[in-house]
C-alpha cells in the first residue's frame, strides 16, 4: 500500500511541476576558460546564476541584454580576448544570441569589475546621447595603459 501511494505522490508531483512554469527551461554550461554559460529563452529573461549576485550586477547584466548593438563594438580591456576568446564587451555579458532568439549568456562579467565598468559607462554614455565612435574613443583612450590588452573589436560601421 505504501509504494502505491509514494507513486500516486510522485506522478502528482511531477504533473504540478510540469504545469507549474510556462518559461522556458534554461541549460547551463562551462566554457573551457571555467566560465559559465546559461541560455535563456531573450534578452528579457536574465540567466538565474545572477540570483546569486547583488543587484548592481543584475542591472548592469539587463542593461547589457538592451544594449548589445552598442557592446559588440566596444573593446574590453580585462584580458579577456587573450584567455576566454571574447571579442568585445559584449561577450563579458552574452556569448551569442541564437537565431531563435534564444541567448547565451556569460557569467564573465560577474567576477570583473573592469567588464561593469566599461559597460556601465559605454551605456552610460549611451543614453547621454554620444555616439558608438564617440564612447568608444572614449573608453579606449581611457583603458590604454595599465590594462590588458583590449579585446580584438571591429570598429562600429
């Protein structure tokens, strides 16, 4: 009777938690660097490592979701275009968005203040009303020395 009624539990159990999210289920992944890399069904959807991080970090993550097309042509001078492969500082944030909309999500950033902070300031600038050419002079003049070597970013178009 009792192994009856574990598996009424169980099969009520799984039927609850199926229905009880419409969202799309995230996967998670290490990159070979030791970054984690979650997938999120949008930009709107924030990946749930951020759970664990102060607010400040979930909105710069968001704002960085908004703001790809201005990050992808800004250079990051952490180091990571040398030992994670990034390309710009976008890549600290999001590795790639899937033509399903779906996004790839980086915790890079979480663990670099020099990622927040050029891309809190290049957002910043951003809604200052500069423009892409304008913010990233800005930012490469500022990170020229005493950082790592910038990112391998192609200039805005």
């Amino acid at each position: 009777m009792k192994a009856k009624q574990l598996l009424v539990l169980l099969f009520i159990t799984i039927i609850i938690s199926a229905c009880s999210s419409n969202k799309e289920q995230s996967t998670m992944e290490h990159a070979p660097n030791g970054d984690l890399w979650e997938t999120t069904a949008s930009r709107d959807e924030l990946p749930t490592f951020l759970n664990e991080y102060s607010e400040n970090i979930q909105i710069i993550y968001q704002a960085a979701g908004k703001s790809m097309e201005l990050l992808q042509w800004i250079p990051c001078y952490c180091g990571c275009g040398d030992h994670a492969g990034h390309r710009s500082s976008l890549n600290c944030f999001v590795k790639q968005v899937n033509q399903n909309g779906s996004v790839v999500w980086d915790d890079h950033g979480t663990r670099c203040n020099v990622c927040l902070e050029i891309a809190a300031e290049a957002i910043k600038m951003k809604q200052d009303g500069k423009t892409v050419k304008e913010i990233r002079q800005y930012i490469v003049e500022k990170y020229k020395e005493g950082y790592a070597n910038p990112t391998d970013t192609p200039m805005p178009l």
